[in-house]
C-alpha cells in the first residue's frame, strides 16, 4: 500500500471479488482504516495466515501489471539495505499512471543479432565479457574506459549481446546529456524498436509508455537515469551502470538509494551479469574486485598511452606567461602555449574551472579573512565587475563592505569563476570564441574550429573530433574540499575532462605532479589510486569498508533513537546542523551494514508509532561515502 508510515512497512491481505480481474503486480484501491489507498497486488494467494476480518479490495485501478515479482523482490532489499519502507521504494520505481498509453496494442519483441567483439579486444578481458554475455553466462566486471573511448557504444554492444542470447539489460546513466548519448548509441547498435528510454524529462505520457514496453516484454533493453534501475525487465541478464562516482546517481527521496548499489543488489537476487564502467574508479568498485566480486577490465599500457593526449602537470601557478594577454587570462606558461598551438591547428580548447559565477568567493584584500555577510555570516561573491559583493546565503548587498578582523573595505578574488573565466580569455584571445558551459547553461556542443570552451564539471560539451587542448584551472578548490571524497571527486571531474581531448592533444593540470591524485591521471591509471583510497579509508574506518548510518533530527531526538541499539555502533557526535537540529553518525564494521540498517528500521517504526519526533536515517550519505 501507498503508506510511507514505517509502522506499516508489510503486505497486508485482502479478499478479491470474483468479478474483478485482479493480477500480481496490478494497481488497486482498498480500505485501510477509515480511508481508502492506493497499493499494488504483490501476489495471489488460495489461502491466508490472517486470522481476523479480511476486507475486500475496493477497486481495481488498472489490471496492467506494473510490479513483477523480481521487482518487489528488488523494493523490499532496497528497503531494507537503506533501513527505508517497500512503499517509498515503489514509488521510485514506479512511474505515474497514464490511462491512454495503457490503451495502446502491445509491439512485437525484435531480435538483435550478436555485436562484433573487435572494440572490447584492445581491453584484457574485454573479448570474453562479451562473449560470455552471448553465452547467457554472468559475467561481472568494473570496466575503466580509455581516453576517447565512445563508451555509449561499448555499453550499446554490451546490451546487444545479452538481448542477442534472449535475455534483457538495464543501463544507467548519471544525466540526460549521457542518456542521449547512450539512446543514439543503442539505435546505431541495436537498430530501431529495440530499446526503450525511461528518463523524466521524456515528460509522464512517453516515460510511462516506455515503461509498459519493458513491463509487457515489447523490447529487452532499457536505458535511463537512476529510476531506471528498478525498470520491469523480463529474463534480466545485465545491469550496467556509467560513472558511478556521480552524485546524480542518488536519488534525493527517502531511502535515497544509489543506483549503483541497487543495479549490484539486482545483480545478485537475479543472477545476472553486471557492468561498473567509468572513466574513473571509485573506492567502491576496487572493493568489488578486491572481493573477486567483479574482474577488472582494463586496457594494456601500450594502448593507454596511444589513446591519451600528453599529460602535463603545472606545480607553480604564478609561472604566467610574460605575454601581458596571457597573465591577463591567469595561465601558467605551458597552458598558454598548448592552447596557442591548439587554436592555430583551427581545434577547439576546453577550459575546466570548478565554480560557476563570476567571483564565487572573496576574502579581504589585506589580511586575507574571507568576507562574511553582517546579516547571516555567509560568504560573499562579486556577480559582476564593478559590483558590491553580495551575500550568497540571503541576497544582501554588502554595499559599505569592511573587514570583521582589520577594517579594510577592499576585496580580492578566492576562487575564480566560470563568468570572469570567460572575461579573461575573451580578453587573452581577442579574435577567438569564447563560450562557456554551466549546469544552468549548457552547451549541447563545442562549436567548431578555433574556440574556447570555460566549462565547470560535468557539463563540458563534446567537440566533434575532441579538444586539441584541456586545461584544468583551480584544482586546488576541488582537492581541499572538507569531504572525504575530494581527490576521487577531482580525478573523476579531470578525467572526464581529458577523456574528451584528442590522442594527439594536450592537457594541463594546474597542480603539483608529485600528488597521488595527478600522477593517476597523468598515468591514466584510476585503478592504482582507487587501491590507495581504499586502503586510506580501511585504515581510517571509512566506507566502503565499514557502513555508516547518519541519524538528523530535533536536537537529543538522534540519540534517543539510537540509544540501547540490539548492535554494536561506534557512535559519533552528534553534530549540531543548526540552532534546533543534530545529527549523530553511527559506525558499524561492513557485515554489520545488514543488521545496523535492520534494528534502526525497527526503532524508527517504534517511535513512529509512539508519535515521537521524526529522525530522518541516511544509510552510507552521500559526503561520507
């Protein structure tokens, strides 16, 4: 039933009229209480356990099955490795009604025929994942993409040769600018009518539709956003999922499941194939090899190296080209000069800084002390040149600005966004495009010929026949971030960058070259770094190796909750999050992850029913994780 309450996390039992045409995992409407709600049929049975008075169901909404028995299977571990309700796991997992397209005749399933093998022959091992895909086998692997490589394709052949064997795939992809990517992939490779798209952007009627194509059987591969992993697939034989370091992955709605942990857990429960493919690896997919849960699937050094663009390290920023233009543009030397050659060969030049705005960041201009609001203590920003700075918490103009530790009324530049990025290579470059690309404003493309491209992370465009230059500004903003994952984080942003720069290319990271974190790029080597992280995070008693649960409530209310646990949880904190709010972290080795997450579900229910004080239970958050 639609019923968040986690009292009332079970299946309830109801008697069906004969005259209702009543199927497991149909929609349906039944009395619970003095009210009337909405739920699925998860199974029919002759018989009952219950004892008391059954009610009829009320209605029958849609007698189009929705909920096949594997994915309830798949919503209630879900629910239980995120210590969340089977009820707001369907509700991901289930797309809104749409009375129409249920109308619609039912297509006919199409064959695929067996991709060739020869792009998946330049990685180790790459030949036999495919071929034992064909073979309806199980094969399970994390896949590190080479620079360049047109990796939609790859997972495309990768579906082509489960759904050639008679079985079906679901591919997950971080955002729609992937998922557009991955859909003319899987039409190329496939041919038309054989895949479908679930994506909420496609807007409810076409997203619905799509999904009562994978429900009914009309087509074997499905390809979308994280929602997608819980799609209605029939004979599954591979999940797949691209970048799984992307926070896009999370889905910001109780239980917050990772699509990444939901395609493994589907994996297991349906035996079948799996896919971990990026250009990075997280810490997370090195511990499914480790495991020998996955093999690694990596390509031979020799074909790194003819694949990648050459990989220079910048340690001193202020060694600025002498060019007055160039130190306008704030570019060490070796930059300047590869995106000089690169718009003279007429190619286009990708510029990564890690912050959108103009100046996102100020601090005083004498003693350093970052500039505060006097309102709300939060930072201020330039949105403009020759503007005050403003407040980026409450919009205040901090029009008569002077410093809380010196008195000074000027300010300089923290950290340099996208806006005043582009201001300087317009002026570097004068006769040069200079674009840029942010998440409010993003470049579908690069445009073509000699250009400049100012992108912040994970919105950089393609360019046609890739970037004959990539360079990495402001590193250190993404390297000191108080995370546990800021140098992952920031390896996987580089990557990506330089992953779309030409073989014959160069890209330019301002940083020091002896960090861990850039001899990993410079050597293409995610693997190497995600071992080091990995053994940096077991040492430190961090995930992946031991499970965290992150309890955020009324001040007290988080303790209470996780007082005389049936468990043992190391605890920590709590943590004020605000004037009324805590938050208490609970540690627990990683076979316990099970347990932690099944005695908190337990005392939220109970509290629940008392009618205490909501305490909102994260399992393995987002910035621990």
């Amino acid at each position: 039933m639609d019923q968040p309450l986690p009292q009332l996390d079970r299946l309830f039992d109801y008697l069906v009229p004969a005259d209702m045409d009543v199927r497991p995992g149909c929609r349906v409407r039944v009395r619970f209480g003095r009210r009337k709600v909405a739920g699925f049929v998860i199974a029919l049975k002759p018989s009952t356990d219950f004892t008391g008075k059954l009610l009829w169901i009320s209605e029958l909404v849609s007698p189009e099955p929705v909920v096949t028995e594997e994915v309830a299977v798949l919503a209630r571990a879900v629910a239980d490795r995120y210590a969340g309700t089977m009820s707001d796991v369907l509700r991901l997992a289930v797309p809104e009604r749409r009375v129409k397209v249920e109308s619609e005749a039912r297509g006919e399933v199409l064959d695929v025929a067996a991709p060739s093998p020869d792009h998946w022959k330049r990685y180790n091992a790459g030949e036999a994942f495919l071929r034992a895909l064909r073979e309806q086998k199980s094969p399970r692997a994390v896949w590190n993409a080479v620079p360049g490589e047109d990796w939609p394709a790859r997972f495309a052949e990768a579906a082509a040769a489960t759904a050639s064997a008679g079985r079906g795939a679901v591919l997950v992809v971080p955002d729609q600018t992937d998922l557009d990517r991955l859909d003319a992939a899987l039409e190329a490779v496939l041919g038309p009518d054989r895949h479908v798209v679930l994506s909420a952007q496609a807007g409810p009627t076409k997203r619905y539709r799509a999904f009562l194509k994978a429900a009914r059987g009309d087509v074997r591969i499905v390809a979308g956003t994280r929602a997608a992993a819980f799609a209605p697939v029939a004979d599954l034989g591979l999940t797949a999922i691209w970048d799984d370091g992307d926070g896009s992955h999370i889905d910001r709605h109780a239980p917050y499941p990772h699509a990444r942990e939901v395609l493994l857990t589907r994996a297991n429960l349906a035996k079948a194939a799996c896919l971990v493919g990026g250009n990075a690896r997280t810490p997370q997919a090195q511990l499914l090899v480790e495991t020998d849960w996955a093999k690694s699937i990596v390509a031979p050094r020799g074909e790194i190296r003819s694949a990648a663009p050459r990989i220079v390290p910048v340690g001193d920023e202020s060694d600025l080209e002498r060019d007055p233009s160039g130190g306008t543009a704030r570019l060490p030397t070796i930059a300047w000069e590869a995106a000089r050659a690169a718009l003279a060969k007429q190619r286009p030049v990708l510029v990564q800084v890690p912050r959108r705005g103009y100046i996102p960041a100020v601090s005083c201009q004498r003693c350093r002390t970052r500039a505060a609001c006097l309102n709300c203590s939060g930072p201020l920003r330039l949105l403009g040149p020759r503007r005050d700075p403003v407040c980026g918490w409450c919009g205040t103009v901090a029009r008569d600005f002077r410093c809380a530790e010196c008195g000074s009324n000027r300010v300089r530049a923290i950290v340099i966004g996208a806006e005043r990025t582009v201001e300087e290579l317009a002026q570097a470059f004068p006769d040069t495009t200079v674009v840029e690309s942010t998440g409010a404003n993003r470049l579908d493309a690069a445009p073509p010929g000699a250009a400049v491209v100012v992108a912040t992370p994970g919105v950089e465009p393609l360019a046609a026949e890739g970037y004959g230059a990539v360079l990495l500004l402001d590193t250190w903003a993404l390297l000191t971030r108080a995370e546990l994952t800021a140098s992952e984080e920031a390896l996987r942003r580089w990557m990506n960058a330089v992953a779309l720069a030409r073989h014959d290319g160069t890209a330019v990271v301002v940083a020091d070259g002896g960090l861990a974190v850039v001899q990993a790029l410079m050597r293409w080597d995610p693997a190497w770094f995600a071992v080091r992280e990995l053994e940096d995070r077991a040492e430190l008693g961090f995930p992946p190796v031991m499970r965290f649960a992150a309890l955020t409530g009324p001040n007290g209310e988080p303790e209470k909750l996780a007082t005389d646990l049936p468990i043992h949880a190391e605890a920590i904190g709590p943590i004020p999050v605000d004037e009324h709010t805590e938050r208490l972290l609970l540690r627990v080795r990683r076979r316990d992850g099970a347990a932690l997450a099944a005695v908190l579900a337990k005392a939220t229910a109970e509290r629940a029913g008392a009618k205490s004080e909501p305490v909102r239970v994260q399992i393995d958050p987002r910035e621990i994780a």
